[in-house]
C-alpha cells in the first residue's frame, strides 16, 4: 500500500505532510515517522528532530527529481548549510545559488519543509498516533508545542509579507530586486533589562525577575 492510500484510510486530514509525501513520493515515511516517533525498536526521537529528518527526506528526493546524484552524507550536509543556526550568511547563500545552478528549484523545497508542530498534528491528528509516555505533559513539552504555534505565525507573517511585497512590485507601485523578508521577535524587560529572542528567553528560564516578585 502507498502512502498516499494508507493517507485515505486515516483519521483526519494529512494536511501539509501528508501532501509533501505524496508530491514528493515518500512511501512509508508516515509508517517511519510513527516508529521514529514511539520508539519503536529504538530511542524516541524528539519532534524537532522528526521534522529535520523528514525535511532531509524531502531535500534529499527534490535533488534526484533535478539530476542529481548525492552521496552518502551529502544531502545531511545540504541541509544543515541551508537551515543550520550556526551557518554564516555567505555559505548559506553559496549553498542556495550552486542547488539553483543545478536546477533545483529551491524556494519550492523550502516552502516544503514541515515543522515540528505540522510533524505532531500529522502524527495525532491523522494517523491517531499516542506517545508511549501517555502522561501529563512535561514543561519541556509545552515549551516545544507553545513555541511551534509562535513558529507557525512566524512563518504567516513572513508569507504574507512577501505576498504583499510581490503584489506591489508587480504591479510596479514599488521597487523591489531578489528580497528576503526577516520577522524577528524579541522580548524585553523594563525591569532587569533583559532582551533575548523569544527561544532565547525560553531556554534561560524566563528574565531576572523572579527573585523581585513581591
């Protein structure tokens, strides 16, 4: 049975992933995602870590789709130079122009990439999936599905952005050559003086109030 027909037969909508594994003709991924998921046979792998995986899945099959022949480790590489916090602005850049020089149409791919929280609904939502641990929800959980739905309107803003950007350009009332829209949030405190990113404000605990709290 494809993928696209165990799609069929499940629960919900498959929404984006679903999709994505279709275009893309990822069969089995689903099935792959529910073990990775679980557990199953080995360690529990986290969301954001299944979302990664399945972006490389994609990567990995628009490259073939253009003529390309990546060898092992290659395509792991192409998307860490794409996505990776700890790459620089012009190797990012180089990587994007040589995968466009290749005929890779790379602003489709990347409009495919799924998050983690899209990764979670697929797994709940559609294929009815329950995590083994079957318990309350850690604060490491909450922290991860509060920051994927801020993800998710990120990632809104952005798209609307651009849309609105293109639309004015095309009907010439602005000027606009190859733009990147950046929406970056940031949080600040007018007590102790505190500004970090959102993730950044999360992952220190919050600011330096707590002990003034009266």
């Amino acid at each position: 049975m494809s993928e696209k027909e165990s799609d069929r037969s499940g629960g919900g909508p498959p929404g984006k992933v679903g999709r994505v594994i279709d275009e893309y003709g990822l069969d089995g991924t689903g099935t792959e995602l529910e073990r990775r998921w679980t557990g199953e046979g080995g360690e529990s792998m986290s969301l954001r870590a299944l979302s990664d995986w399945f972006n490389q899945r994609v990567l990995g099959a628009a490259m073939e789709r253009a003529g390309l022949r990546p060898l092992d480790g290659e395509v792991e590489n192409t998307y860490r130079l794409l996505e990776g916090d700890e790459v620089s602005a012009g190797m990012r850049e180089q990587t994007r122009r040589q995968l466009e020089r290749d005929g890779l149409d790379l602003d489709r791919v990347e409009r495919d990439f799924v998050s983690h929280q899209a990764i979670y609904t697929y797994l709940t939502d559609h294929r009815g999936v329950v995590h083994p641990s079957n318990r309350e929800e850690s604060p490491e959980e909450r922290i991860e599905r509060e920051l994927g739905k801020l993800d998710a309107l990120v990632s809104r803003t952005t798209a609307v952005t651009e849309d609105t950007l293109s639309r004015l350009a095309n009907a010439e009332v602005i000027a606009a050559g190859d733009l990147d829209v950046l929406v970056d949030v940031q949080v600040s405190c007018s007590r102790c003086g505190v500004v970090a990113s959102v993730t950044g404000f999360v992952d220190r605990g919050g600011c330096d109030c707590e002990g003034e709290r009266s």
